[in-house]
C-alpha cells in the first residue's frame, strides 16, 4: 500500500470541499458551507492495480486562511488545483496557488491535475471560463514540470452531477506513481553513484 498525500487547492468557494465529499461517496449539499484551515480525509483506492491510500487535506480557499494554509502543504505529493468555471477570478489566481504548493512542499515541482469545476452552471452563466483557456493554462504549467519528468493534465468536472470526480483523483494518482517511482530511481542512482565513488576512494587510498 502506496500512501500519498494530496492537498485540494484553489480560491474559496471553487467546489474542493464538494468535489472530496463526492469522491468520498457523501453526495451533494448545495450549501455551502466554508472550510476553516483544512479538512482531512482519507480513502484507498487502486490505480493500474496498485493499491494507494489517499490522505486528503482539503484547504480552506478564503484569503483570511493565507497564514494557516503554509503548514499543511508539507510532504504533499500532487495537487488538484480546482477554480470555478463561472468564476474567471478564481481562473487568474490559479498561479497563486501553484507557487504556494510547491513553495511549501519541500519537495518542489510536484503533479498537478487543473480542476475546472462547475460545469453543470456553464450554459447558466454569460462569463466562463472556456475549457481553451484551461488547456492553454495546463500546457503552459507542463512546460514547466516536463523538464521534471513529468506533465500536468486538465480535466472538467461537476461536484453536483459527479461528472469525472472519480476520473480527476485516478489521473492525478497515476501521475504522482509515476512520478514517485521516477524519483525512487533517481535516488537509487545516486546512491549506488555515491557507493561507487566511495569504493573508489577505498581502493585508491589502499593503493597509496
Ligand atoms: N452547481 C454546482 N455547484 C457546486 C459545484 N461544486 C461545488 N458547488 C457549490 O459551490 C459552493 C462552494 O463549494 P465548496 O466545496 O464548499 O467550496 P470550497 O472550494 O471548499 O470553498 P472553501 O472551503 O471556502 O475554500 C457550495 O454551495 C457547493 O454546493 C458544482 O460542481 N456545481
Ligand atoms: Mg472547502
């Protein structure tokens, strides 16, 4: 069992709290009902047939939690970074969240899924977010990772309908395994670097 943490980030109000309350399997409360510092909530799941168990901190969104919010990104692995397609606002800040995740981490660049949420309310709404501006976004965020080893992905989602809810959490699951086990490598190899080096040094002040 692969346990990997995972923070729900984005402004207040995106839908993060509805969209761990669908994966949860808890349903949807159409009020709503803002979280204060972070919820945390956990659930196993499988991704390509390996089993994982997801810890899910679920930040609070709202400004007034900007000093709070710091302490819980440490050790965070992934990200579903979610704004509200009918909030173009909550679309533009999205880089703001981007850089507090992967300042305070203390891992650095790390899997991001971009959530645009809400879709259900598009057709409502003359101001929204288009899913070209989204991908525009995430391909410009992979440009930054890929040289990392890894890409960012998009995905539409409705906490009210449970549209791709379950399909945002697998997509971002499988991207962090690749990820984990690429860096499990990376340091395997440099440890055995390490060794060879060391074996070196041995045999070379032996010699002399
Ligand atoms: N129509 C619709 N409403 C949604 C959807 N997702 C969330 N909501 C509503 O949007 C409001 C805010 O949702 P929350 O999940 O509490 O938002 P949040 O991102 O957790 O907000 P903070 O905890 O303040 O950061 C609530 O009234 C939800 O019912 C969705 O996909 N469609
Ligand atoms: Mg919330």
């Amino acid at each position: 069992m692969t346990v990997l943490k995972i923070v729900l980030i984005g402004d207040g109000g995106v839908g993060k709290t509805a969209i761990r309350e669908r994966y949860l399997g808890k349903g949807f409360k159409a009020q709503y009902l803002l979280t204060i510092g972070a919820d945390f909530a956990m659930r196993d799941d499988t991704i390509r047939g390996d089993s994982v168990r997801y810890q899910i901190w679920d930040l609070a969104g709202q400004q007034r939690f900007d000093a709070v919010r710091e302490v819980y990104y440490k050790g965070s692995v992934g990200a579903l970074l979610v704004y509200d397609v009918t909030r173009p606002d909550s679309y533009f800040n999205t880089p703001k969240w981007i850089n507090e995740l992967w300042t305070n981490n203390g891992r650095g660049r790390v899997p991001i899924v971009v959530v645009a949420n809400k879709i259900d309310m598009r057709e409502l709404s003359d101001d929204t977010v288009s899913p070209e501006q989204g991908r525009v976004f995430t391909e410009r965020l992979t440009k930054l990772t890929r040289p990392e080893g890894f890409d960012c992905y998009y995905i539409e989602t409705s906490a009210k309908t449970g549209v791709n809810i379950q399909a945002a959490f697998t997509l971002l699951g499988e991207n962090i395994m690749r990820f984990v086990s690429r860096q499990r490598k990376t340091s395997r190899t440099s440890t055995s670097r390490l060794r060879a080096a060391a074996q070196q040094q041995r045999s070379h002040s032996r010699r002399y």
